[in-house]
C-alpha cells in the first residue's frame, strides 16, 4: 500500500519523526493505528446503538432536551 500525503503533511511527519527519533514509517504506521481503533470504537458506538433502538430503548426529542438541559444547567 501507498499513500500520498501533501506536502505540507510529508514536511511535518518528517520533522516529528526527526524531533522523536522516529522513522517516517513508524509514524505512519502507529497514525493508521489509532485511526482504526478509533473507527472500531465508531462501528461498535454505532451498533449498541442501533440495539438499543431494536430492544425500544429510545428518547424522545423532548426527553433528549430535557436531558441536555439539566446537565448544562439551563
């Protein structure tokens, strides 16, 4: 695989690598790391969700308000 970065985004990879003593790679590769664990937590977010929906455990809009309300203290 190859990915094409600007090149604003390679000059700063570059200099975090050079600043961490890090290879461009092991930047790039712990980068594509976080960013899949980030969208497993979106994918498994995203399906207890729709579970709660299925099982009926849902708010209505004025519940939903009604909520923000209290907990921002409005």
């Amino acid at each position: 695989m190859s990915v094409q970065l600007t090149l604003e985004q390679e000059t700063a990879v570059a200099q975090i690598a050079e600043v961490t003593e890090r290879t461009t790679d092991e930047l790039a590769q712990e980068a594509v790391d976080k960013f899949l664990h980030t969208q497993r937590e979106h994918q498994a977010a995203i399906e207890r969700s729709r579970a709660q929906i299925v099982a009926g455990q849902t708010l209505s809009h004025e519940e939903v308000f009604s909520n923000l309300k209290k907990r921002m203290g409005w």
